[in-house]
C-alpha cells in the first residue's frame, strides 16, 4: 500500500472506532464526506469500503448486546430487526443481521474427524422434513470427515470426484460456508435453495439456540418432535422467549427429549448481509462473525465483498 492510501485506510479506521457506538447514518455521512473531499477512491471501491465500515457498525452492536443482554439471543433483540435503508449523501446502507446458531450447523456431523452418530441421524431427519433424499447426509458426511472410506448407505469419496470431467477431491475437512456445497454431489442448486433457510457452516462444533430455531430444525435436533408439535413451539415462542435450557425442556411433551449440551438460549455466530449503494455503484458484502470472546468486539470469520 503507498504511505497515502495507507493513511486512509488508517483514517477510517479511527473514524469507525470514533463514530460506531453513534448512529449509522452519522457514520455514513461523515466517511462519504471524508472520502469525497480526500478524492482518493472509485464510486466502487467507495461503496466497498462502506460494506466494511457498516460491516464494523453491527459487529459493534453485538458485542453491545452481549454486554447488555448476557448469553441470551432472540427475534426480539435489536440486532435481530431488518435495518430500513439508511440514505447518506450519495447512497444509501440496508442490512441484516441473521443469528446462524438457530439453524442446524452441517459441520456438527463430524466431530475431530469422524462421523457423529447422533447428529448425522438428526441432519437424515431434517432432510426427511424437507423431502429430500436421505443419502445427502452421507455424501456430505463423506464429505467433511477426514477418512477415504465412503458411507455404504451411499456416500462419495475420491473415486467419485476423481471421475468428473473437471476431476478434484473431497475436502476431507469442515465445510468453510455453504457455497462449498455445491461441490458436494447431489447438492445441487434446487436442492441448496430449500436446504438454505435451515442450515449453515460454522467452524466449531455448536449448541442449537432455542430461541431463534425455526420449527423444522427442533423437529430435527429434538428426539421425539414432530414438526407439528416444533410449529405449535415456535407459534407459542412469538413474544415471549426462554430464559434457559430448563424453560425450553419444560415446553416439550414427555416422549420429547434433547441433551443440554445441545441446546443453549443464545448464539455465539452470525451471518451479516448488506448492500450499499454509492453514486452508481452497488456493493453486497456478507460476513459471518464469532462472538466466542465476550470481552471484545466479534471476530470476523469469513467476509465477502462484491
Ligand atoms: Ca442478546
Ligand atoms: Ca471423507
């Protein structure tokens, strides 16, 4: 970076630091204004750089709400409200941020390498739930655990891979986000589409917040739920939320069981969206965020701009 541009990266820097526990659309204002004046960057890499800067925003606004609300997350919580467009000068900022411990984490199917019984049978029932085919469990197993050895109910190793007309392997490890997906046979786009409401990717193994599951995937961790039962939950869920893992069991019906190792009333990741428009330009960016470490702002896991 010349000393110039690396100056205003710095000066960002310290205006996101300065302004983020203020309102965004001051923040906006005055970066638009700042980088206006300095003359430095594209309408392009202007609306990137603010993808980044709201990126910095919401993160800020996590590690608030941890701080205030304890480990506890749920729809009612100001992260979790969609952001109206913001305008600035020059543009506007709109986003989201999405709670990804309520989903069912696909890497959770294999733990230090090999296959959990457990959590393979209940993705095998989330997949029932959506009427999709079961053996998408044991390709994706295959997918992710550290062996060659393929899934006699149907799974894909090397061999299986080695054979396409654009031949590769399998990753052999957790999946980094769920674009890695469509490498995975059978997982192809229509497939991705139904499966995305309920899923992600996270790179540690992870507890399902209570709070914030949809109805199918309770039915899917929760022993002895049927989907009925997890809508007439999450119907009761509405306003209201639980305060503990106790709470939560207490809701179940007596043949309804689930471990509490398993399950937790907050969330540790989240999934940010948010799209910028800059004079003519237009950015998206996507992060997924760790908020592992209470003490300081979340970690950005993975982060994409475009
Ligand atoms: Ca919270
Ligand atoms: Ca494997």
């Amino acid at each position: 970076m010349k000393g110039r541009q690396r100056g205003a990266a710095l000066l960002m820097a310290m205006a996101i630091m300065a302004v983020a526990a203020v309102a965004a659309t001051t923040m906006l204002v005055a970066l638009s204004t700042w980088s206006r004046q300095a003359g430095l960057v594209t309408d392009h890499v202007q609306a990137e750089e603010l993808v980044v800067a709201g990126g910095d925003w919401t993160r800020a606004m996590l590690f608030d709400d941890r701080r205030t609300s304890g480990d506890l997350d749920h729809d009612g919580e100001p992260w979790a409200l969609r952001l109206p467009p913001i305008p600035f000068e020059n543009g506007e900022l709109a986003g989201r941020i999405e709670d990804q411990q309520g989903l069912f984490n696909l890497n959770n199917m294999v733990r230090n390498g090999k296959l959990d019984v457990t959590q393979y049978t209940r993705f095998q029932r989330l997949l029932s739930i959506l009427g999709l085919p079961a053996e998408l469990a044991d390709t994706l197993a295959d997918w992710i655990d550290a062996d060659g050895t393929a899934q006699p109910a149907g799974g894909a190793e090397d061999a299986y891979y080695r054979a396409l007309g654009h031949p590769y392997l399998t990753a052999n490890r957790p999946l980094v986000d769920l674009d890695e997906l469509a490498m995975v046979r059978g997982f192809d786009a229509g497939v991705r589409a139904q499966l995305k409401p309920f899923v992600t990717a996270l790179p540690a193994t992870t507890a399902l917040n209570v709070n914030t599951a949809p109805a199918e995937v309770l039915a899917a961790v929760v022993d002895g739920l049927d989907l009925d039962s997890a809508r007439a939950l999450v119907a009761r869920r509405n306003g209201v939320f639980y305060r503990n893992n106790a709470d939560f069991l207490s809701q179940l019906g007596n043949d309804a069981t689930v471990p509490g190792h398993d399950i937790r009333v907050g969330s540790d990741y989240f999934l940010v969206t948010l799209r910028v428009t800059y004079g003519k330009a237009r950015a998206r960016g996507q992060m997924l965020l760790a908020r592992t470490n209470p003490t300081r702002w979340p970690d950005v896991v993975w982060r994409k701009v475009r």
